[in-house]
C-alpha cells in the first residue's frame, strides 16, 4: 500500500508541477524562444502552446520537477507511516 500511495502522489506532483512549469513558460516568466511565425487568433495559442510543451519535455528542468516530485512524495508517505510496535 505504501508504494501505491507513493506512486499516486509522484504522478500527482508530478503533473502539477509540470504544469504550473509549463504555465510559467507560457506566461514568459522563465525565458523560452517560442517563434512568432504562427496565425494570430487561436491557431497562435494552440501553437505556441504546441510548441511550449515540446521544448518542456526536452528540457532538464523538466525532469529535475518529476524528481522532486516523487522525491517528495517518498518522503510524505514515510513521515506519515505509523510506527511499528513489537
């Protein structure tokens, strides 16, 4: 059960974290070189946001937050843990 648990929060963080990651690319807080040749209007968004997701899955960072993230998911499940008595 516990690795159940374990697996259940890293997929979770896992996926806020990528996308509020994803968010602050967008929103051009953290530098990305999104390309201005797309359409304007809604074929832009849905192209800058294409293209914002390809250069996230490529890029370490991207990697480093699934880490931390089941990082600390191990570490919430164990400080959660009961104690076993004898």
């Amino acid at each position: 059960m516990q690795t159940l648990k374990t697996v259940a929060l890293g997929t979770l963080f896992s996926v806020v974290g990528i996308v509020g990651y994803l968010f602050l690319r967008v929103d051009g807080i953290t530098e990305v070189p999104i390309s201005t040749d797309h359409a304007t209007g809604l074929s832009a968004v849905i192209g800058g946001l294409l293209e914002a997701i390809v250069s996230t899955v490529f890029d370490p960072i991207c990697w480093l937050v699934v880490a931390l993230a089941f990082g600390l998911a191990i570490w919430w499940v164990r400080s959660r843990q009961k104690p076993k008595s004898a």
